[in-house]
C-alpha cells in the first residue's frame, strides 16, 4: 500500500494483483515508484492511475495522466507483486 493513511479513509478499497516486481530492487517499492525513474515503467502505472481514478470518482477513462494525478492517485490503493524478486535468467549451455 502506497499510504496506509489514504488507503483506509477510501470507502471502496482497491487493490491491484501485479505479476512481477519490474524495478530496481531498492528498499521501498512505493518511493521508487513515485519518482518515477523511467518513462517506461509508469506505462503499468498510469494505467493503475487511470482505472483507479475512474473506480473511485465512477467518471472516464482518462486519457492524460501527469505525474501529480499519479501521486495524488496511487495513494488510494494497494497492490501486491506475485513475484517479489526480478528473475535474472541466464542462458542454460547444453553440453
């Protein structure tokens, strides 16, 4: 959960089943997230924005989505990575 605080005052309660943990392995997983280190990796996540906006206010989809909307946004749901760790795969030598 982004903000236990937000989180709990939300009358719906939103959480979002992800299927790997695609970041750098730093200790908080929120911070790292909200400052947005890459453009790529907030593609997840300003869709997560979009739909939450438009769970919540029962409104559109919308189409932009600034790093504020974002911020104010994910603060509002949980989320859980099913794989906790990025899987470095190496290629396997066949002898």
């Amino acid at each position: 959960m982004f903000c236990e605080e937000e989180y709990i005052k939300q009358p719906l309660k939103i959480l979002y089943v992800l299927k790997e943990a695609n970041w750098n392995g730093s200790a908080n997983l929120c911070e790292w997230i909200l400052s947005e280190p890459k453009s790529g990796y907030w593609r997840t996540w300003n869709n997560i924005t979009r739909w939450t906006k438009a769970l919540i206010e029962g409104g559109e989809y919308p189409k932009y989505v600034s790093k504020a909307d974002k911020t104010y946004w994910v603060k509002k749901i949980a989320f859980l990575n099913l794989k906790k760790l990025v899987a470095v795969q190496e290629p396997i030598m066949m002898k």
